[in-house]
C-alpha cells in the first residue's frame, strides 16, 4: 500500500521508487478514451524488515511515468466501501493453524492488510503493524513507514495530509491474492509467496491518478510466534503479468460505484 530488474527484493522505507504507465488521459473523466490501461512492470527494491514494500506498489502509481523501475451485519445488498471490511467485521488476520497450510492463509490475509487503504492512515497502519509482524519486527517499522507515507508522498497520489482523497472522489488501494505456494517450511518458520493483483488509484471525474492494476508476487518470512504466523521480513517482485484482455477501461463513475457496491474480502484464502 504500495516506493533494475523485477527479480530484486524490495524494500519498504521508500529508498526507490515504481513507475507504472497509465492510458493517456481524454477529456474530462481521468480515465482516458475508454482504452485498457497499458502496464509496466514494478523494480523492487531492496527490503529492510517488511511493510515498506507496500510502499513500493503505492509509488508505482504515485510516479506515473514511461520507465520500467523495481520494487457480521446481515442482509444488505451492498457491502461497505472498506477495502477490508465490507460488513463492518474486521478482516482475518490471527489464529492461522500451525502448519503450511495455515502459514498460506497468514500470508494470502496479511498482503491484503498491507494492499488496503488502511495503511494510509497512521492509526490504522499502527495497528496492522503490530497485528501482523512479530514484536521486534513492528518495532523497527513503524518509524520508517510513518516517514514513507509522509505528507508530500500522499499528496503525490492525490491525498491529503490525513490520507483522504478530494470531496466527491474515491480512493482505491486494494491487493487481491490470485494464489500462494509455500517455499520453505520447517516447524515454526515458513517463506511463503503470494501473487496478486494491486488495484491503486483515485476514482473521480477529476482525478489525475485513476484506478490502475498492477501484478506483483509478495513474499513473507514468517516465525510462528506467540501462537501464530509473524512476519519478519517480506520482499516483492513483479509479475507474472497476464497478456492484457481487449476489455475497454471503465469511466470514473462506473469504477466508484464497483468500490462502493464491492467490498474487500475479509478472509483472503
């Protein structure tokens, strides 16, 4: 949520910086002539201890450019607008079962923490801070995350200082898991990697930072720690990236109305 080769490990604090090309923009609506967005692949950069990754896929979107770079309430119709709570439940994000099974659930969850609009704000990402990492981890982050998302970072992607968007506009930062494999596990330790696809931007007629995709592969170290998975330490990469469909890009209000009506999963896998 979220600052070479798209092999490198990618780092948090906002040391580089992703550049992702959008359609160029027709007239009024920010969203272009209605073409599908034209993608570049995210450079990862190097990872100190985690979250700052998210960082990463934001500034992709937030340094629009041309180069390649590295890196519950019942019976409603329509969730909620949060990207991880559409019912108004908190999402999963402990009592993840002791195995490699549970070790892909923590990380399928947690790179939908770390993907939300949550992270945006300090008290929310505080919180997703402490709840997902283990305490020596969480300790070293929050200081470097809270200068990553400074003021002038979120302006750059059309916030304010508080991490909202324009009166009558919508903010969209959402990850969506498509899969996870487990890379390594051994008792109380497990790598695990999930692919996803990062949605980013801000919906409105007129935004110039509209919603945007991107495919990015997380990848977690975690330390079952006072009963459950912790992240240590995470790193992202781009792609595998699918050939792009010949589906024409939606209008801004089409894409707010998706957001509004479309709640994020609270339990990813």
């Amino acid at each position: 949520m979220s600052p070479g080769d798209g092999n490198d490990d990618g780092l948090y604090g906002g040391t580089g910086q992703t550049r992702t090309r959008l359609p160029e923009g027709g007239p009024g609506d920010g969203y272009g002539d209605g073409r599908r967005p034209t993608r570049s692949s995210s450079r990862s950069l190097i990872t100190v201890v985690g979250v700052v990754v998210l960082l990463i896929a934001a500034i992709a979107f937030a340094n629009r450019g041309g180069d390649e770079s590295s890196s519950g309430g019942g019976g409603t119709d329509k969730p909620g607008a949060s990207a991880t709570a559409p019912t108004g439940t908190k999402p999963v994000a402990s009592g993840f079962a002791h195995d490699e099974q549970g070790a892909q659930s923590a990380a399928a969850n947690y790179a939908v923490l770390l993907g939300g609009d949550g992270m945006f704000k300090v008290e929310s990402r505080h919180s997703i801070v402490d709840g997902i990492y283990t305490p020596s981890a969480a300790s070293k982050l929050k200081g470097p995350t809270d200068e990553a998302y400074s003021t002038a970072f979120l302006e750059n992607l059309g916030l304010d200082a508080d991490g909202n968007p324009p009166q009558g506009s919508t903010f969209v930062s959402r990850s969506i898991p498509v899969g996870s494999k487990v890379l390594e596990h051994s008792g109380d330790s497990a790598k695990v990697s999930v692919w996803y696809m990062g949605l980013l931007g801000i919906s409105g007629a007129s935004s110039t930072n509209p919603v945007s995709s991107t495919w990015q592969t997380w990848t977690f170290d975690l330390q079952w720690t006072n009963g459950d998975w912790k992240i240590t330490a995470d790193s992202q990469k781009s792609g595998p990236t699918p050939v792009p469909g010949d589906e024409r890009a939606s209008t801004s209000d089409d894409i707010s109305k998706a957001i509004e009506e479309y709640g994020g999963f609270t339990y990813a896998r």
